[in-house]
C-alpha cells in the first residue's frame, strides 16, 4: 500500500482507460454489468476500469492509485482482496466447487447465517440481492394467494426484475399489466401505507422496504408496518442488502427491534464474493420444500446459488465479524471521517451547499447548488475535484481497510476539493467543470 500523500493534486492520465471504453461500449449495452459503475455516474476524468484492489486502496488501467469509499457498492467491508477471505474460498476451491448433490458446506453456512438473525428459521442462497428478493415476493404471493405488492417509493433499488423495475422510469419492455401491481408508499410515513391497504383492499400479498436508510425509522414505523401488515393480512420484508452486516447488532431488525416474516441479506455478507440470502420463518419457508402437503413454489432452485467458495468466504467474513469486532469499526472510522469532513464544510462555509448524510457506517454526501437544490453538476464537480487527489468516491463508505491515516488523508483532500466547491458557487460551476454532468441511474432516455 502506498503512503504517498492524498491531498495534493495528482499527475493523472486516463488514456488507456478512454481507449477501452471504446471498444467496451461496442461489446458491453453500457459498457459495464452494473448500471451504477456506468460512464454516465462519474466525470469524464475518471477511472474508467478497476485492475487491481488492496485494502480500501484500488489501482486502475492507467495505474492510479485511490482511496476507495464505494467498495464495491457496499459489497467489500472488510476490504478488497482480504487476504483470511480470500484463502478461505482457496481452500473450499480446491476441494470441488460445484456438485450433483449438496455439499455439506451448505449446511454450515446456514447455521452460521441464522445465528445472526431472530426469528429466522430457514434459508436459501444465491448469487444477488436481486434474486433472492424476487424469490420473497414469489413466496408472499403464493402464501397469501394475492399479487399486489407493496414498495417503498424512498429505497432507490430492489430488484432488476419486472415486479421493481417496471415502478421505476425505465419501464421499457415490462408489460402494464406487471406494473400495475407493484404500488409505493413512504418512509416513515404510516398513513401512506394505510392508503395502500385502503385503495387495495385484500389484494396486497407483501410489504417490501429497507428498514432504513440514511435517516431512522421514527414514531415506531417499523412496528406500525409490521402492524398493519398483520392486521390486512401481508408479508412484511426487509431487504436488509445494505443494512445487513453494517448496523450494529449485524442486522437491523435486531437493531430496531422488529421481526420481518422474510428478509434478504448480501453485499457485506461475503466481502464481495457472489452470496445473497433469502431467510423467514418456517412455515413461509418451507413452501419451497418437499416435504409439505400444500401446492409448491418453485423456490431459488439456481446452479450456482450455493457455490462452495461463495459460501466458505461468506463463512469466513461472518467469524472475522464477530471476532475482530467489525462493524464498531465501521462505526468509528466512519464518525471520525464525518467530523474531519464537517469540519472542512464549516471552514468553507459550504453548510448549505455539501452535507454528509447517514449513519458512520453507511455515509454518504448530498451536493447543492446555489439555490441550495439538489445538484448533479456539483457532485460531478466534487468527484471530479476528489478524483483528482487521489479518492474513488461516489460515497463515504468506509471499510475495515480504511486506516486512520487513510480518513485523515481523505479529509485533507475534501477539504482542498471543497474549496473549489466554494470557487464555483460564487463564480459559476462552469468554469470548473470539465464536460459533461453525471446523470440519475433511472431515466427514461440517454
């Protein structure tokens, strides 16, 4: 790991990088798997490809180096290419990955997993969050015999598949008929919930939210959802892919005292590895099974959902949890980077205009313009500004990896970017900006 300074501005070139995102776009719809790593989220001085990652340090084409704070969009909590992960799915890789009946590995992972979650009795992996929380809207639909389901308008991302996407602007190719029966209500607002049950009454199979996000649920909300879910008949679900393995206790639903019929975890859970979860209570569960007497779901039945070195770094990731007390770590480094960051705001009397927004160990940044409205311009302004001292930054993210000297660093190139941020309020964005802006993931056209 390098300790060269991160604070003053860097000898950059992006040439390689530009040079295969040519030929990327020409192969890839995009040029990346994942919308939120696409061309169009960060500046057109930018990394464009990853090749190498150490810690919370990532190297690109060109060979820059950066301190990272998306992590794999959440994903890498303990930091990238850890090395106890990465010689426990060595391990399990040379011993077989893949077999005709099942490995007894998956059992492990399943008592391990359920340790952490109340009221959880059974549990199904796969690959992605987007699969598994598909396979809890198929499991509610069948338990309740209903096929409305309702979704949090405030959480950005659920699912890839028709059920969510065809709520979103990017509705294109998904039939009105499926889009008609994914309604939204709001966090932290119960009566927009009961609005829901009222305009649809008997035919809301589940309730579908993370049980937070950058702000807590208030006035017991999430005890009111679970109340109205009982009381109308409803599956209630957490999608914990974000909360799961970062909130104190491992999981929000211990955190805020609320029990879920089902929820989701991923992301943290593997450290970047391939797993996702799908857990709930037996009696909803156990659809999925063979050894029942009511009609069968067909239930998360994938080729590569319990894949053994998935499954082993998942493993590993948990007991290095438990044991290395992670998330308090998460939780202190990501306070100590708040305040240095506030500190910088208040210098630059920017308050108004920049905010860092969330938990510690789920922050991210809200960029304003001089009308103090929500900006896409001076978030490419920011990222342009950070990117150029040496920070990979669409968040403030923090890891295990992330060492005091790498948030001090961190904080000393926030600071010199902010006061661009400055410069530009006063005297216009434009002649700061290089190119084009960032744009919303969710837009109907280009």
């Amino acid at each position: 790991m390098s300790l060269i300074s991160f604070n003053a501005l860097k000898k950059q070139s992006f040439e390689e990088s530009q040079a295969l995102q040519q030929k990327s776009h020409s192969l890839i719809p995009g040029g990346s798997h994942t919308y939120a790593k696409g061309d169009d989220q960060f500046p057109e001085t930018a990394p464009g490809f990853i090749v190498r990652g150490e810690g919370c340090h990532a190297w690109d084409l060109d060979g820059n180096e950066f301190i990272e704070y998306g992590m794999g969009l959440r994903a890498v909590t303990l930091g990238h290419a850890y090395p106890p992960v990465v010689e426990a799915a060595y391990r399990q890789m040379l011993l077989g990955n893949n077999f005709t009946r099942p490995a007894t590995i998956e059992v492990e992972c399943a008592e391990e997993l359920l340790s952490w979650i109340p009221g959880a009795d059974m549990v199904k992996f796969a690959k992605d969050g987007s699969t598994v929380t598909t396979a809890a809207i198929t499991l509610a639909r069948a338990y309740t015999g209903r096929d409305m389901v309702a979704i949090c308008a405030d959480h950005p991302f659920f699912s890839y598949n028709d059920w969510f996407i065809g709520s979103t602007p990017m509705s294109a190719g998904i039939p009105q008929v499926i889009q008609d029966l994914t309604v939204k209500f709001n966090f932290n607002d119960v009566e927009s919930l009961k609005k829901v049950f009222a305009d649809h009454p008997g035919k809301i199979a589940c309730v579908i939210l993370e049980p937070a996000k950058y702000e807590d649920p208030s006035h017991n909300f999430l005890h009111e959802v679970q109340k109205l879910c009982q009381e109308n008949g409803a599956i209630f679900i957490f999608d914990e892919m974000i909360t799961g393995f970062r909130w104190s206790s491992g999981n929000a639903q211990t955190y805020y005292g609320v029990v879920p019929d089902l929820s989701t975890f991923g992301k943290s859970m593997g450290n970047g590895f391939a797993v996702s979860a799908l857990v709930g209570k037996r009696e909803i569960m156990e659809l999925g099974g063979i050894y029942h007497d009511q009609e069968r779901v067909f239930l998360l039945s994938t080729t590569h959902g319990a894949e053994n070195h998935g499954l082993a770094a998942a493993i590993a990731t948990m007991k290095i949890f438990r044991q290395q007390g992670v998330i308090e770590y998460l939780y202190q480094q990501g306070e100590r980077l708040r305040q240095g960051i506030n500190q910088a705001i208040a210098a630059n009397e920017l308050q108004d205009y920049f905010q860092v927004v969330g938990k510690a160990c789920n922050l991210i940044y809200a960029t304003l313009d001089e009308n103090k409205q929500s900006s896409q311009a001076f978030r490419t302004l920011f990222l342009q500004e950070t990117i150029k001292r040496g920070l990979l930054l669409p968040s403030l993210v923090v890891s295990f990896s992330h060492s005091n000297q790498d948030i001090d660093l961190t904080i000393d190139a926030i600071s010199e970017s902010l006061k661009v941020y400055r410069k530009a309020l006063e005297s216009g964005i434009e002649k700061y900006l290089i190119g084009r802006s960032v744009k919303p993931v969710f837009r109907k056209y280009c």
